[in-house]
C-alpha cells in the first residue's frame, strides 16, 4: 500500500478492533451479570444481562459492516487480511458468548423463582475457569501474543473436565432426592452454558493465532500439533 492509502488502513483496523474490545467488555458484562444473578438471586440482574445482549447484536452488525468496507476499500493481503477477517471472527465469539450469557440469565431468574438450594454455590468453581479462560483469551487477542493464545487454548480442557465434574456431582444429589429437581437440571444447563463460553474463549485464541502465525489450528488437538500445523 502506498503511504496514505496504509495509514487510513490502519486508522480503520484501529476502529474495527476498538470496537472489538468494547462489544468484549460488554460481554464480560453481560456474563457477570447473569452469575451474580444467579449466585446472588438477583432477578433485576438476570434482565439486565437479557436486555443488554441486544446491544451487542448490534454492535456485531456495525463490526461486519465495517470489516466489509475496510475489505472492499482497500483489499488487504496477507497478515493484513488476516487481521481483518480474523477480527471479524473474534467478534462473532462474543456476540455468542453474550448469547450464552443471557442464557444463564434466562435459566437464573427460572432457578430464583424456585426455593433455594444451597447447592448452586457449587457452580462457583466452573464460572472461575470460564472467567479465567475469557480473559486469558482477550488477552492474547489484544496483544496479538499467538504464544499466549497457545497456552490459553489449553485451558480449555480443565473447563470441559470440571464441567463434567459437576454435572455428575448434580446427577448424584438429584438421585438420593425426592424433593423438585427443577432448580438442579437448570443448573446444569448453567454449568454447560459456562462450558460453552470456554468453547468460543478458545475459538479467540484459534483466531489470535490464525491473525498473526497464518495457521489454522481448529481442528488439532496438542501442543505438539499446533505447533506444527500447516501455513494458510
């Protein structure tokens, strides 16, 4: 690119990943949101996490509107075309992650309608390596570090494995009880949404690493393989 034309390239990257960082925020919110909630019963705080996905819906829409003229305007290649699409991607991450947030809320103001039960603390564990792996992968994401997006895709399983943990502690509680269930199975549905949001976390990181290595790591399951991957 000549001069001016990559100057004003970079003045719109710089939007498009500004607005990026912010439709983040907005989803780290709306999560936060939906937990306290549920782990606090605040109902006012489950509508607010519902209400709120809206916005990011459309922040989503401005972002792939602003990916597709930066496209056609200037027709980048190489790492500047990854940037772009790859910033496009990060977005649709967390437009689901927000989607994934508003249902917990749904499910929270269902489970904070029922008695209490003191076993929704035990979901607490889950939401902190959900929270831990959302941030790790925002954080590679905004320092363009591919190493750290490595890493943090790795965390992945610890999510998966305690996910799965609690799913089988639930089912356990639910057998030796003759008391409503209802609020456990919502619960579960909670945790797996949770499991979700590490999911999209490590798409982020899939994407990071897509954006500055040109590699493709989706589908491998190692270190080792990631490593190795093939160039696009």
């Amino acid at each position: 690119m000549h001069d001016h034309i990559l100057t004003s390239f970079n003045h719109a990257l710089t939007s498009l990943r500004e607005q990026v960082l912010t439709m983040s925020s907005m989803a780290k919110k709306n999560l936060g949101d939906a937990m306290r909630g549920l782990l606090e019963r605040d109902t006012d705080l489950c509508n607010a996490a519902i209400a709120a996905d809206q916005d990011v819906n459309e922040l989503e829409k401005r972002i792939d509107h602003l990916g597709m003229q930066i496209l056609l305007k200037f027709q980048p290649t190489a790492h500047d075309l990854r940037q772009v699409m790859g910033t496009i991607r990060v977005a649709n991450n967390l437009e689901r992650i927000a989607d994934q947030a508003s249902s917990i809320a749904k499910r929270a103001r269902h489970i904070n309608n029922l008695p209490e039960i003191a076993e929704v603390k035990l979901i607490e564990p889950v939401y902190h390596l959900c929270v831990r792996n959302f941030a790790a992968s925002l954080d590679a994401f905004t320092e363009a570090d591919p190493e750290a997006a490595a890493a943090a895709r790795l965390m992945d399983k610890e999510l998966d494995a305690a996910e799965k943990d609690l799913d089988a502690s639930l089912l356990q509680i639910m057998e030796k009880r003759n008391s409503p269930l209802e609020s456990y199975l919502h619960l579960i549905f909670v945790a797996r949404f949770l499991e979700r949001v590490g999911d999209h976390a490590k798409n982020i990181c899939e994407d990071t690493i897509f954006i500055e290595r040109a590699e493709d790591v989706r589908f491998t399951k190692h270190k080792h393989q990631d490593e190795g991957a093939p160039s696009i």
